[in-house]
C-alpha cells in the first residue's frame, strides 16, 4: 500500500559537449577533424545534448509536495544548478511537471510541488527512536522500475560516509541501486524514518551498503 505514495522522478538537462564549426562535413575526413575540434574545446556554435536522469521521491502532503534528493534534481552530479525540466510519475502512471520549491546541497534535500490534490502521503515516523537491528523497507525506482519494494535490517546509524557537513547517515542492507534516490526509507509502521541517497559499491550494484538520511 505505500508504494502508492512513492514517486518516479525523472529530469531533463541542455549540457554543451563541444563546439561545432560552420557547415556540415563532406567527407569522412573533415568528419573525423569537427570531431577533433569538438574533443579540443574549438571555437565555435555550442554542441549541446538532452541528458536525463531519473530518481525516486515521496509524497509528504496530499496538495502535491514531494520530497527527494537534491542530487537527483540537479546537473553535474548534484554540485551544480537546478535541471532544466523535473517531470514527476505517480504509482498510477499519472504524469506531471514538477516546480522546484527549495533545494539546500549540504542536507542534500530537495521539495518539489505538482498541481494534483488528494493525493496519498507518507507520515514521518522518528529517526532517533531506530535501533541498529529494526527492520527496515526502502521503496523507490532502481533503474526505472517503478515502484519496487525491498526490506532488510538497519546496520548502524549515525554513519559517516565523507559526503560532507550533515554526515550522520543510517546504514541499511535493503537492497538499494541506482534510481533508488530520494525515495523513503521506512519503519514496519510505514512510517519514514530516512531517505535513501547512497550507495557503497565495487560493482555500482547493491552489495549490502545503503546509506539514509
């Protein structure tokens, strides 16, 4: 029942790739130097490309707020600004556009708004009262399967992972992979206790490491 309140978020970004010159090549040969330009940061027209990615988010009000990862709705891995366009998918397959309200890089956090009313939300639960032990279920969309429910058990809290000033995280070993940022980490109540944002991996899969705000 709670993946209804769990989000897909995907996002759309302009980055520049290379500079272009005028006219377009007319042999194979002047193909392979615009693209040696290209690599050698030449002047020219900008070459730009629509990069997207995707990520999770939870519903925390029934007027359409959501909340999820900083990182998911920002260019340059999550250092840079806002993305272009934030589009946001319910559990129903509804599809909105999604304005940014506020975003804060050190707590790694970010609030969206779509305009949809009574829509289903999570309660918080609390954090503090979580015991290495308790069992714990992360929701969220790894690599763009929807809706995708795993539990485990919390491994440590309070750990720091070195991703900056608020480096207090709750370890977990529910499965988490790529996607699975800013979706909710929740108690056996159905209660948020963390958001999942991180991942220890040789692989870039899930080796048992999750990490939570």
């Amino acid at each position: 029942v709670y993946k209804r309140q769990v989000v897909n978020v995907s996002t759309t970004q302009k980055v520049e790739v290379g500079k272009l010159r005028g006219g377009k090549p007319s042999s194979p040969l002047e193909e392979m130097f615009r693209r040696f330009q290209e690599q050698q940061g030449e002047s020219g027209e900008p070459v730009t490309r629509e990069a997207t990615s995707l990520g999770s988010g939870f519903i925390i009000d029934p007027a359409g707020y959501i909340v999820t990862n900083n990182h998911v709705i920002s260019a340059g891995e999550g250092k840079g600004a806002a993305v272009d366009e934030i589009t946001v998918t319910l559990s129903d397959r509804r599809e909105y556009k999604a304005k940014l309200i506020g975003r804060d890089p050190l707590t790694d956090m970010a609030l969206l708004k779509i305009e949809a009313t009574d829509l289903p939300y999570v309660k918080f639960g609390n954090s503090q009262t979580v015991r290495v032990g308790d069992w714990a279920i992360a929701i969220g969309n790894p690599f763009g399967l929807g809706g995708t429910v795993t539990a485990g058990i919390v491994s440590a809290l309070h750990r720091n992972i070195g991703s900056g000033q608020y480096d207090r995280y709750i370890q977990t070993d529910a499965s988490i992979n790529q996607g699975n940022s800013g979706g909710p980490l929740l108690d056996l109540n159905g209660n948020v206790i963390g958001i999942n944002t991180s991942i220890f991996s040789p692989t870039g899969g899930n080796v048992g490491l999750g990490f939570a705000i």
